[in-house]
C-alpha cells in the first residue's frame, strides 16, 4: 500500500518507511522489495515506538487529544 500511494508522487526519489523492528515486518524479500523500489527503511526496535517515533510524538499525540476534546464536547452536546 505504501508503495502504491507514494510512487506517483516522488517519481524518481527515495521515499521513507517508518516501522517498528517487530519480526514480522522486517523480513529479507521486504528489505529487497525495498530496495528495488526505492523505499528507505527507518526501522525503531520494538515496542519503544511511542517514545522514539517522530509521528506518534509530534503529530498523533496532538490529534488524539484534539479528538478526544471535540468527542467530549459532542458528549456534552448530545
């Protein structure tokens, strides 16, 4: 899915995958894969991902506390 929705938009550029290392994800054909497609793996040991990655820090915590404000605020309302 990554690949198909990056690869229009960064043409010929490297494109950066953030996962956690789980075993399940980082496997040699998915690094191969990877590599013919230039994809660039960022790969954070598991389960240490909310204090290490960027998106979940910067970006999700923001969001989920703003949703849970607008969903408390519609609590309130209805």
């Amino acid at each position: 899915m990554f690949n198909r929705e990056t690869r229009t938009k960064a043409k010929r550029f490297y494109r950066l995958f953030i996962l956690n290392g789980h075993g399940s994800y980082v496997t040699i054909d998915f690094i191969k894969y990877c590599n013919n497609n230039r994809i660039l793996l960022a790969i954070y040991p598991p389960y240490v991902t909310y204090t290490l990655q960027p998106l979940n820090v910067c970006m999700f915590k923001p969001l989920l506390t703003a949703y849970l404000a607008a969903l408390a605020n519609y609590m309130d309302r209805c």
